[in-house]
C-alpha cells in the first residue's frame, strides 16, 4: 500500500509518519503529482490559516489532482486539523473557497460568555462517537481522548457525515466521514496510543476494502 503525506507547506508531516512507522507502515511525504496519483490512501495534514492552505494546493496543481483521485477514483483520504477544515466549503479565517468536498462551514469559536476556556481550544479532550466505528475504543471507564489545537471548528451541514463530537465551549464536530473521505479536527499523530488505535484501525480498514 502506497501512503503519501501531502507537502504544502501546511502540517506536521514528520509526526504523521513517525507514528505509521510505529504500527507498520511506511509513508512518503511529498508535493510530487506522479506520487500522489499513484496513492493507495492519501494524508492531508494541516496547521495554519485556510486561505493559504487553499492557495498551497490549487497553486502546486495538488487540489486539481485530489478532486480526481478522491472523488472520482475514490481513493481513501484523511485530512488533519486544518486538512479536514479544507474539506468544507469556506471558512470565517478567510475569503477563499474550500475543496468543498463536504457542505458546511468552518466558523471560529466564541468565547464572550466564558472568558475561562481559552482561545486556541489547545490539549486533550475527549471525543464522543456519533456514527458506529471501529476506529475509537468502546471503553466507557476510558473514553477517546485526543489532543486538539485550534481556534476554528467545523459547522457540519449533514448529520450523516458527523463521526465524533466534542465539546469546547459548546459541542462541535470533531470528526466527519463521508464514503472515502474521513477527517479529523484532532491530532492523532499528538494523541498516544489513542491515536495509535485509530491509524491502525483506519488503515486496517482500508486494506479489507481494497481486498474485497
């Protein structure tokens, strides 16, 4: 199975692949179109601003690319922390356009009626699960906790596409899944073996996938 990590510019590329490491799995990190066409399941990272992020990807020719290999070729993609914004429609931190995979919006968090919970939302929190997965452990003594940092969440249009919630000032979208497309606001590369668990998990997953 080939793995690419896109380079824009934009993530925590090195994190992500130290962690697949540890469970099997090597990667490629990489901004080269003949690499990521050949992708089996493609990573989407991000930490930064949406309108730079969209501009990294339509300017290198990788957004064109992924419109092809993710929505018409289906092939499996996950996008990380500003990766999953990416997925949405637009975003109050910019002008631009997003890929627009998913409908919704990504709004910034508002803190005015509790000036106690900081703005970016930053460490672990815990993740409550929506949608039947095997990708989040079943332990109600020892829920899911990820480690999360931003200042915008995710205002997701379909029900159907929202995975886990969780709860920061009010409950928001912490997860989506759509087909082939999953996305999460965490940082699973940050998240131990919570975050272990769900790489596994999802990787697993595909590989059946493909098998069937």
């Amino acid at each position: 199975m080939l793995i690419t990590i896109i380079d824009y510019g934009m993530g925590n590329s090195c994190s992500i692949q130290n962690i697949l490491k540890k469970i099997g799995y090597s990667s490629i990190i990489t901004s080269d179109l003949n690499i990521i066409s050949n992708s089996d399941f493609i990573i989407l990272p991000g930490v930064g601003s949406f309108d730079y992020g969209m501009k990294n990807l339509s300017e290198s020719g990788i957004a064109t690319l992924l419109n092809r290999k993710v929505l018409q070729e289906k092939t499996p993609f996950l996008g990380i922390c500003l990766g999953m914004q990416l997925l949405f429609d637009s975003s109050e931190e910019g002008v631009s356009s997003g890929l627009g995979w998913l409908e919704g919006h990504v709004r910034k968090f508002d803190n005015k009626k509790n000036k106690n919970l900081k703005i970016p939302h930053m460490g672990w929190n815990n993740i409550n699960v929506i949608c039947e997965s095997n990708l989040f452990q079943k332990n109600t003594d020892n829920p899911d906790r990820f480690y999360f940092v931003h200042s915008y969440y995710v205002e997701c249009a379909n029900n159907e596409n929202i995975y886990t919630t969780t709860n920061y000032i009010h409950e928001f979208t912490s997860s989506v899944k759509k087909e082939n497309i999953y996305g999460v606001q965490f940082h699973p590369e940050k998240s131990h073996k919570f975050g272990l668990y769900f790489f596994k998990k999802l990787i697993e997953l595909i590989e059946f996938n493909y098998k069937c």
